[in-house]
C-alpha cells in the first residue's frame, strides 16, 4: 500500500507524456496502436504477417519492446519499414517516455501508421498509455478462455480482441465462445477477430480493422486542415 | 528511475518477510515451492496432476494467485487439500506479505509441503522471494524457444524449468533442444523436465524431482532435530 502515492505520481507523469505523444500524433495524422499480449501468444508474428502485406511505399513504423534480446526488431526489420527495440532492461512494460525517446529521431510527418508491440506481459502495460488511438489485445488458443475474467484490465481497456493461433484449435481444450463471452462480459463492445497466421485464417478481417482504423484517421486529418 | 529507492525499500521489506517465512518453513519441515509462468502456460494442470498422484493423508497445501477470480482454487480444491486463493486485485505479482497473510490460519506442523502458484507472469514475480525452497518456472511449448533469453531474471532464478505441453510439439514451430540451450545459457546448471499433463509424459520426472526436494527437506528437520 505504501506504494500507491509514487506509483499515482509515476503514472500521472506517464499520462502527461502520453496526452503529448497523442497531439503529436493526431497533428501529423498517425494511428499509433499499442498490441499487449503474454509472452509467446504470436505478436510479434502477427506484425510480420502484417508488414508483409503493406506495399513498401506506406508509411509504416514499429516499435517492439523486450526486456533483453533485440530478436524481434531483427524478425520485423526483414519487411523494409523503420523498426526500433526498446529494451526495457528489466522493466515489464513500455511507457509513454520510452516511447517518445524511441521516436525522437523519425520524422512523424512521414509515418501514418506506427505499430507498438509491448513487452509481452497481461498485466502491467495495462497501466501505462503510450498515446496509442487504441490497445490491442492478443491472447491465443492455447492460454485457455479463462483469461479475460483473471486479466481484467487489459480486456477492458483494448478496442480489439484478436484471438490467435486458430490452427491449434483442435488439439487444445478451448471453447472460442466462452472466451468472447469471457471478453464481453468485462466489455461489452468488445470487437474480436479470430486468426492463424499460420494458415492465414482471419488475417483479412484483421487487415480490414487496421484500415478502418487508419481510414477514420485519414478523414480527421483532412477535416482539421 | 524517481522509482528505485521506494522499490529498494518495497524489495527489503519483503526480503525481511520472505526471511522470516523462510525460516518459519524449514523449522516445520516444510518444502516450499514457487511456481512462476506466463498466463496459460499450464501452471494450474500441472498441479491439478500432481495432486491427484499426491495420497490423501499427506500434508500438502497449496496458495493459488490471481489478479481475480477464485476458479484455480476451485479446480485445486477437489483433491481435498487445504487450498487458498490470494485475489491480488491488480497487483502483478504475489509478495511475502501475502504469503504470511494467507498462511496465518494453518496449523505448519501440520504441513510438509507448501505448493505457490504464483500470478501469471514471466516477470514481476521473479523480483519477490516468498521465502521458498526453489522457483520454478513453467514454459509451455507454444510460446516460443526465445522465451529464456527475453525473460532471463525469473530463467536464472528458477532451478527447475518444466517444459509443458509437450503434446503439442507436433503442431508448433518449437525446438525443445533450442529451448533448453536458451535456458542454460542463462542458468547453466538449470534443471529441465518435459511434461505433458495431457498424456502424462513426464509427470513421473516431474514428481520425482518433487519427491527429491522432499526428502531433502526431511533429512535436514531430522538431522536438526
């Protein structure tokens, strides 16, 4: 308990720098998305998916934190796109001022999509707001469909679900409605998409949501200029 | 970094705690374990099996954490062990404190072995000794053989790896040998048991590893006594 007062103050702090970040953002036409998932649950996989598919002329940036290791920024650098690790050393969430400290050498007016992958844990990066337009939230088949209700956080606070690693449906004990119930009774709107990118399953429902997302940011970028 | 001294502080109060647990745990003859993995890496099956081996008139108990809900409490207490639930309510990680708390009803001398599942996560638990006899971290198959090298704290910490989900190997890009490379690379002498509680391979491994510990244990309280 005694803790509570400097982490209150650590994260006022972070939502100062957050609210900066989303400014610049917005000023410069950019949807920044903030994927959260435990370790292993495909993140990293599902972005190189992605950037497979983004004719190389986009403007598209990564972000991956890790605690040690810069294996993931190697695994997404193959796709041409602007890539940075953010090692955390140790801590077990990215916040809002490894974020603006990792951007300050690009140029925000040649991006419009920036994609953050997170330290892969459910339950810290919940805390921190990054200045994302929106969370993400990855849980694959084989964590089982209890997890919204023991995570609670993270589920409600993400727009979108994406349910990953479909393939392995058949040989583990999930039941892919309880899990969406599970997510829909901590939020209610809960958007989900179900995907394998080993088959590519879901992939397109997923490209789709990307592009809703960067569509609504496009028409609000022209309407204020 | 303005975080450091209150965690230093945080991080002493609860090695005093651990401290005094520790030694509460071997005055009474009791193995204490802490088990650590990410959400879904099967930490709940694992002990589930190994209760169900586990003869009635022995004197096992287990503490199980959340972040919420009491549904692992619920499927451990079928095996009419003493079993309590500790709900952190958003803490990311169960702490001496709690341990003491939750343990104040139990008579020790009644007990011989103390089982912790700890809150699903690969990191902040590694930071908080609960005054066990050994870590032991759980990695499932499907997360990735880089698990080791992304989360060396709680790899270097543990004494045990169980690989879990071994059944579905077949069906993951996974190598068991990279993985167990990775994991002593970081903890040279770590110990490492492959299990599948779907088919019970290696369950035997696994509770002799814990039989192990026992005796250890039992060899020191008489010799002490």
């Amino acid at each position: 308990m005694e803790r509570v007062p400097l982490e209150r103050k650590v994260l006022n702090e972070n939502d100062r720098i957050a609210g900066e970040l989303r400014a610049r953002f917005a000023e410069h036409g950019i949807v920044c998305l903030n994927l959260i998932s435990s370790p292993g649950s495909g993140k990293t996989t599902l972005l190189e998916r992605t950037l497979q598919t983004i004719p190389p002329e986009e403007r598209v940036a990564v972000l991956t934190g890790d605690i040690q290791t810069e294996n993931d920024a190697r695994r997404l650098a193959r796709f041409g796109f602007p890539v940075k690790q953010i090692t955390t050393g140790g801590t077990c969430h990215l916040d809002a001022r490894m974020i603006e400290r990792a951007i300050s050498g690009w140029r925000l007016e040649d991006l419009d999509l920036l994609l953050i992958e997170n330290v892969g844990n459910l339950v810290c990066p919940a805390s921190y707001d990054l200045g994302e337009a929106a969370k993400i939230v990855v849980l694959s088949v084989t964590e089982g469909e209890d997890k919204p209700l023991k995570y609670p956080s993270i589920f409600f606070k993400s727009e979108l679900l994406v349910l990953s690693k479909m393939d392995l449906l058949p040989h583990v004990r999930f039941s892919v409605n309880a899990a969406e119930e599970n997510a829909r009774k901590i939020h209610a709107g809960m958007q989900i998409v179900r995907v394998s990118c080993e088959t590519g399953d879901g992939l397109s429902e997923w490209l789709r949501w990307l592009d809703g997302k960067r569509q609504v940011r496009a028409a609000a970028t022209l309407g204020s200029s």
